[in-house]
C-alpha cells in the first residue's frame, strides 16, 4: 500500500507558477508511474501529466502542455507538478496518483486546491 500526500497548492494570480509536491510512503515509488489529476466540482477528474517508473517517458495533457513539468526523485519518494503560466482555468484541486500499470491507477492523495485569479 501506498500513501500519497499533496502539497503546495494555493491561489496565485493569472501568469504565476506554483510548483505541487507528492510524498509517497509505505511503499518506494520506484517501480511505478507516478501521475497527476486535477477535478473542478461539477466536473469529472482529468489527466494533467503522468511519468514512467524510469523518467523516461512523461505524458501530458494538451491543455498544459509546455507549461507543466512532471518530475520525480525515486530516492526521496517524492513526485512534483511545476505549473509556470498558471491560468484561471487551471483552477481544480489537483491529485496525486501512483500506478503499478497504466491506465489504472492504485493509489491516490487526498488532493490539494490550486486557485489561479484573473
């Protein structure tokens, strides 16, 4: 079992970065694909980036595509979501996910809000 928590949410202004961090434990993050998810109420989650076991492959969704970056520190157990160009439709909470086969997903945070004002 994995234990995945969120950080670094927050509001920030149209144009800002924030950068998420998701610590993982009981279980090393290593053998998996760490990914993340953002819901606005009302609406159904959806894939934002996700990173292969190894780093070598990262996916993201066309929406924060060249202004997202999902990186990961295996030793630390850490994943991240560097947000630069934040606009208000970025506005969700964002979660952290961890998965031992794509596209299932096992494990999740409990989320973290990002509110990005006009």
């Amino acid at each position: 079992q994995v234990q995945l928590v969120e950080s670094g949410g927050g509001l920030v202004q149209a144009g800002g970065s924030l950068r998420l961090s998701c610590a993982a434990s009981g279980r090393t993050i290593r053998s998996y694909t760490m990914g993340w998810f953002r819901q606005v109420p009302g609406k159904e989650r959806e894939f934002v980036a996700a990173m292969s076991w190894s780093g070598g492959g990262t996916y993201y969704a066309d929406s924060v595509k060249g202004r997202f970056t999902i990186s990961r520190d295996n030793a630390k157990n850490m994943a991240y979501l560097q947000m630069n160009s934040l606009k208000p439709e970025d506005t969700a909470v964002y979660y952290c996910a961890g998965a031992r086969k794509t596209p299932t997903y096992d494990w999740w945070g409990q989320g973290t809000q990002v509110t990005v004002s006009s």
